[in-house]
C-alpha cells in the first residue's frame, strides 16, 4: 500500500536511496577489486531496494533512476570481465541464483545485454528468453519499470535489418516479436494499476497511471523505428496486433494515450494506406474515450503529409481518404449521442482542413462538411458555448485562408447557414474577418447576387444585431470597422450599368438598416460610387439618344435622393448638405437641369432648418457658392432664383467678417469665364461694393466696442477680387474704383485707431508687388495697370 502521508512518503524514499547507496558503495569495491561474487551480491541487494510497494510511481522513478545509474556500471564490469576470459554463458547462469526474483531479473537482463553484443548466440534467443522471464513479475508498478528496462538495454540490439545483430530472413519478425510482446505485457500491468487499491483513489490513481504512460508508449516508439518494418508487415501484423491489444484492453486512459501514440509515432504514408483498419477501430473504443481527438490528430497528420508535396495527393485520391474520413466521423457522432457540439465541430472543422489540402479542388466537398454541421447545429439556436464558438469560426475561417478569395465562400451554400449560430459578437468579429480578406486580396464583387450574399454574411457589421453590443465597443475600433465597410463598398464594380445599379439598389437595402450611428459611414461610399456609375454612363452615352441616355442616370438620381434623405435620421446636416451638392454637380455634367434644381432645394432647405451654428454656416455657404459657380445647366430663371437665395443667405450670416468674405465671393456667381451668358459686371461692381459696406461697418463696430478699428485684412481681401474682375475685363471695376480703394487701405493701415497686423502688411506688400509685376510685363496687360498709383 502507498501511504497517504507525504512525509512518510518522502523517509520510505530517503530510506530507499540509503540502502541502495550502501550496497552501491560495497558493490563499486568489489568491481575494482573484480571480486564479481561480492559484485553480484551487492547489485543483488542493491537491486531488492525496488521491491518496495510503499512509493508513489514519482518517487518510485527517482528510485529506479538511481538503480538504473548503477547498473549501466555493472553492465561495463560484465563486459570487461568477459574479455578477461570468463564465460558469457556461466554468468548469464551465475545470475539467475540470486535470492529474489526482481533483483535477479535487473541482473538477467544487464548480463543478457552484454550477451548479445558478445554474439556467442542469436539475438532473437535472448531476447525471447528475457521477455519470457520478465512474466515473473506481475506487481503492475515494478513490473512496468523492470520492463522498462528491459526495453532501453535492448533497443540498439534488436536483430534489425542492417543492424550488426541481423540473423536470418525471419529476424526482423523475431525483433518486432519482441517489442509487440514487451508492449502487450507492459499495457496490461500498466491498466492492471486502474483496478488496485479502493474506489475514492480513483482520481489519484489515474494521475498516477497519466505519469507512467510513456513507459508504455516507448515500445511504440521502439517499433516505428525497426528498419525492416515496411508496409506490408506494419498492416499485416504490426498495426493489427497493436490495435487488439488497444481495442481488447478497454481502458479509456489507455485506449485514448496508445492511439494518439500510433498516430504520431508511425510514418503518414502508412497510416494512409492502412486508413480503413485504423479508423474501423475507433468505434470500438470506450464511449468516454475522446475519439474526436484521435481524428482530429489523424486528420492534422494526413494534412501536412498533403500539404508537403503535390505528388503525394495521388496516393489520396487512390485510398478514397476523404470518403473514409467522412464516414468515421459520421459513425462516431452517431454513436457518441451526448458529443458535446464544441466536439463535433471540431471534427468536422479538422476534416474541412484535410479536405482544403487534399481537395482544395472540390468545393461540394467543402459545402458538404458544411452541410453536415449545419444538420447537427440545426435546432441548437445561437451558440453560448465558448469553444463551440471558437471551433466554428475556425472552420469558418478555413477557406478563406486557403482560397484567400471570398468568390469562391460565397459559393458555398451552406456558408452562411453555419454563421448563424454564432453568437453577436462572434458574428461580427467573423463579418470583420469577411471584410479584411477581400480588401487584403482586393476582390471585386461584381454581381448583385454575390453581394447579397456577403452583406447578409456581414450584418454584424451592417446593423445592431443586440441593442448592448454597440455600446461596450470602443469608439475607435467602430470607426475602423465602419472605415473597412466604406472601403469595401467603393470597391464594387460591375461594367454592365445594369448590374451595377442592382449592386446600388442591394448595398442601400442593407445600410438603411445600420441605424444613425453607422449611417454617416456608409452612405458616403455608395453615393460616390454611384456617382461614378453616372460619369461612366456620360461617357458611354455621348452617341445615344437624349431620352434614354437619361433615363438611367434619373433612376440613379432618384435611389440617391432617398439615401441622401435617410440621413436625416441621425442627424448630420453638414454632411447631407454636401453629398447634395456632389449629386448637384454631377446632375450638371448629366445635362439633367431638373434634377441638379432638386438637390440645390434639397440643400438650401438643410442650410435654411437644419444648420444653425454659425461656423457650420460660415462652411455650408461657401460649398454652396462654390457649387453653383461651376454651374452651367440651369436656365436664366433658375439660375436667379439660387444665387439670389446664396447672396441672400450670406448677407445673413452672424458674424460681420463671415458676411463680407461670403458677399465678395458671391459675386463669383455673376461673371464666369466660360459662359458667356453669365457675365454681369453690374451685379459683380454691386456684390464687391456691399462687401465693402460691411467690411466698413466692421470697423466701426469693432471702433465701438474695443476703441480701435481692427484689421484692414478685409479691405485687402475685396481689393484683390478687384483686380482680378479687372484683370477678366469686367468693364465695371475701374482704375479709379482700384485706385480710390488702395488709397482707402493705406490711409486705414496709416490711422491711430487701426490695430497694427504684420499679416496684413504682407498681404498688402504682396498685392502691390503684384500690381508692379503686372505693369512690368508690358504690352496689353501692362498698359492697363499703368494708370495704377501703387
């Protein structure tokens, strides 16, 4: 019995190691004196420190390790003695009269080692005999540790093929005889230990059994490496004996351990070709034995053996690996009813690897891995089992990795019926992984069809699938995960307008429902490329028919309004304003005077009830003028009604500066270059004249409040749009208004009152500086500013 104190424990083992370095000592006196009857004596009683029953098998191995240490002494002391002419065959004789049975095996085998390296007898005799003698110990724990031994003195003499022990044709046999035959005797007293000492130890005992097992896995290890085994002989009668000795044993720790040890021992190649008898044995196994990662072992193995060249796939194709596969993970779920899902998945997401690199070919493979899960899944609802979750989104993510192409997901059928039992969360982390591997590839989806598909794959990303979701994630990593939407919606692109208005139409559907957080990122994207659809069609359509050149483009128009207004929802008027003004402007290049009329109401409307902070106003005026400037389809009627609506709307705004530079820009809007219907210098001559009307009451104010008139920086401002209507040939802007007005500005820089302004002093400097250049250059232009006093 293993005593329950630790402390005992430790002076039975302290008691141990006394005894055994007494008789070491005595021993070592007698190898140097080559007195080999005390020798013998001493190892003998050296040796019968093993007996012990009283040690836990971690405190037994440090034990036997120190035994161990000596004995390979012994074992020199044997060889040494026989090259002084004592007889191989009388000591291996001598030995066997010790006392006890234990100490007296120890010594057999040390002595047998050393026999078959002398060669006076076959190898396979030998080891035939010490196999057999070991049976007289049945103490499961010692009896491990002696065969154990028996194992490491014996493997480099195994009458291996190439080995200098090789003896006839049949040696090979007689050498895997004797491994298979130590492993059937080990694996028996090791599950033997399942069975001793009371109930409540259970635990205790199967810890111990846990720390004991790779004596037992080393014979396979011995196994494997035996040159003469070839395939023949591994699945006639290698596997085969391996197999019974695990099915027949029916111990869950055993069974579980020995096949994950014939998975990884033996060469990928063999387990390929002896596929049908390997997986035929996992049904046979004890219901509690975790098969799910025996296969998913196996699988792992015959994957990086595919994936390591192309030749061997052949080999696959010929042994119908998937087939096979398919089929035992079909009977081992059926049989094992109470799999938890997190197993199941795991099974179906190892052979979806295999599958991937034996068949990266054969999508109906794929989706039918898929098909069979979403079957199991089926009923199951939205997973809370974390590692179900993890194993889903690995199989999820595995063919994403292998085909890096999101086209070919999108085929699989089943694709998207497994997504829905992830949870929230884990939905949009698997949309996220969607999103980043088509920008990383840069895939174009080009059909609406396909792009119903992923945006119904990426409504985690698209909408609030859990109203508290939203709130826990950080405001950085929304924004990024919007940005990777916005991106991936530029991305698509079809040539057939067609197509590409039907890809419009789907993405709006999917983003109206992203709620007014996410609307400001989203809708950008799909008016931009919209608006590309609409310069395409232009230049398509240069040759065809006024009517139906128009017609789509109306159409486009039409769908943008609506995206525009969904915006109202959130509300973010600076930016509904101008995505109005871009659909403006792109309405004007159409020739579509109507609908580019709309989207300036529609802007002036936003301007008129939606935008009241004054810098916001300040912004939204100049896009305005900026806009209708580049204006060239509207009528006469139209074209007044909005630039008398944007003179009207800047003479309004809060503060006095703002007005001025937005009053002087209007009168942009009065003469443009290449219109020569809009070319007004009455309307520009009145536009620059109030602008100065209020950069003077500027001054007065600011002379009112502060006590001095401020900066002439607006004065120079209006001076410069001066010159440049001068410069265009706007007959209205004199030399004498020019004149009048510089000399206004100098006499306003020269006065107590102004506060001084470097920046105005440059700007002036520079404007001077510019009016000189002008005169220098001669000719035409040079003649016209002549007459200017600078």
């Amino acid at each position: 019995m293993i005593p329950n104190g630790v402390e005992d424990e430790e002076k039975f083992l302290a008691a141990g190691i006394a005894g055994l370095q007494q008789n070491a000592f005595y021993m070592h006196r007698a190898l140097d004196s080559n007195n080999l009857k005390d020798a013998l004596k001493y190892s003998a009683q050296m040796l019968s420190e093993l007996r012990t029953s009283r040690l836990s098998p971690h405190k037994y191995y440090e034990l036997y390790m120190r035994a161990f240490d000596e004995l390979r002494k012994l074992e020199i002391f044997f060889k040494e003695e026989t090259k002084r002419g004592c007889s191989i065959v009388e000591l291996y004789e001598l030995v066997q009269h010790a006392g006890n049975i234990l100490p007296r095996l120890y010594l057999l085998c040390t002595v047998g080692s050393v026999y078959i390296k002398s060669k006076e007898a076959p190898a396979r005799d030998i080891l035939k005999d010490l196999v057999e003698m070991c049976r007289g110990i049945q103490h499961p724990l010692r009896g491990l540790f002696l065969r154990s031994y028996l194992s490491q003195v014996s493997k480099d003499k195994l009458p291996d093929i190439g080995s200098e022990y090789e003896g006839d044709a049949e040696t090979v046999v007689d050498a895997v005889e004797f491994v298979l035959q130590n492993f059937t005797e080990m694996n028996k007293l090791w599950v033997r230990m399942q069975h001793q000492g009371p109930a409540r130890e259970k635990e205790k005992r199967e810890k111990e059994r846990s720390e004991l097992r790779d004596l037992v896995g080393k014979n396979l290890h011995v196994l494997s490496q035996i040159e003469g085994i070839d395939l023949e002989m591994y699945k006639e009668t290698v596997l085969p004996r391996i197999l019974e000795q695990v099915v027949n044993c029916k111990d869950e720790i055993a069974q579980g351990y020995l096949m994950d040890c014939i998975i990884q021992v033996f060469p990928d190649e063999y387990h390929l070709q002896t596929l049908e008898t390997l997986l035929g044995a996992c049904p046979q196994l004890q219901p509690s034995v975790d098969i799910k990662m025996v296969l998913a072992r196996l699988m792992e193995r015959l994957s990086n053996y595919a994936a390591l060249s192309t030749d061997v796939l052949p080999e696959f194709f010929q042994v119908e690996a998937f087939a096979k596969l398919n089929n035992a993970i079909g009977k081992v779920i059926e049989a094992q009813e109470d799999m938890p899902i997190a197993g199941v998945v795991t099974l179906y997401s190892s052979l979806l690897t295999f599958t991937l690199h034996v068949h990266p070919d054969r999508l109906d493979y794929v989706d039918q891995i898929l098909g069979a899960c979403v079957k199991k899944l089926s009923g199951k609802g939205k997973l809370k089992d974390s590692k179900a979750t993890k194993q889903i989104v690995a199989l999820l993510s595995a063919p994403l990795e292998k085909y890096k192409d999101i086209d070919t997901a999108l085929k699989l059928s089943n694709y998207p019926h497994v997504m829905e039992h992830l949870d929230d969360a884990t939905s949009k982390e698997m949309a996220n992984v969607l999103v980043q591997t088509i920008l990383k590839s840069k895939t174009c989806i080009s059909t609406a069809e396909k792009v119903e598909a992923l945006f119904e794959l990426m409504k985690g990303l698209i909408r609030d699938l859990d109203e508290n979701l939203h709130d826990e994630l950080d405001e950085e990593d929304f924004k990024e995960e919007q940005n990777s939407i916005a991106r991936l919606i530029q991305m698509l692109h079809n040539d057939d307008p067609e197509e590409m208005l039907k890809i419009i139409s789907t993405v709006k559907k999917h983003i109206l429902t992203g709620g007014p957080k996410r609307l400001p990122f989203t809708v950008p994207p799909l008016i931009f490329n919209s608006l590309k659809l609409v310069r395409r069609l232009q230049n398509q359509d240069e040759n065809a028919p006024e009517e139906e050149a128009s017609a789509m483009p109306k159409k486009i128009f039409q769908i943008l309004n609506l995206i525009i207004e969904a915006l109202s929802s959130v509300p973010v008027p600076e930016l509904s304003l101008r995505l109005y003004l871009e659909c403006a402007e792109a309405a004007n290049d159409a020739d579509l005077e109507p609908v580019a009329y709309e989207f300036f109401t529609q802007a002036y409307i936003l301007y008129e009830e939606e935008i009241s902070d004054s810098k916001a106003q300040v912004t939204a005026i100049h896009l305005i003028i900026g806009t209708l400037q580049r204006m060239h389809v509207f009528g006469v009627e139209n074209r007044d009604t909005l630039t008398h609506k944007a003179t009207g709307y800047s003479a309004k705004l809060l503060k006095k500066p703002d007005q001025c530079k937005a009053v002087y820009s209007c009168s942009h809007l009065f003469w443009v270059d290449d219109q020569d219907s809009i070319k007004d210098g009455e309307r520009v001559l009145l536009c620059l004249k109030r602008a100065l009307r209020i950069a003077n009451a500027a001054q007065q104010m600011s002379n009112a409040t502060r006590g001095s008139s401020g900066s002439v920086l607006l004065f120079i401002e209006i001076l410069n749009k001066y010159l440049y209507f001068f410069e265009k040939g706007v007959t209205q802007i004199t030399v004498a208004s020019i004149q009048s007005l510089i000399e206004l500005i100098t006499t306003e820089m020269q006065s107590e009152n102004t506060t001084s302004d470097p920046a105005a002093d440059a700007f002036l400097a520079s404007t001077l500086r510019y009016i000189q250049f002008q005169k220098d250059k001669g000719g035409a232009v040079g003649e016209k500013y002549e007459s200017i006093k600078s």
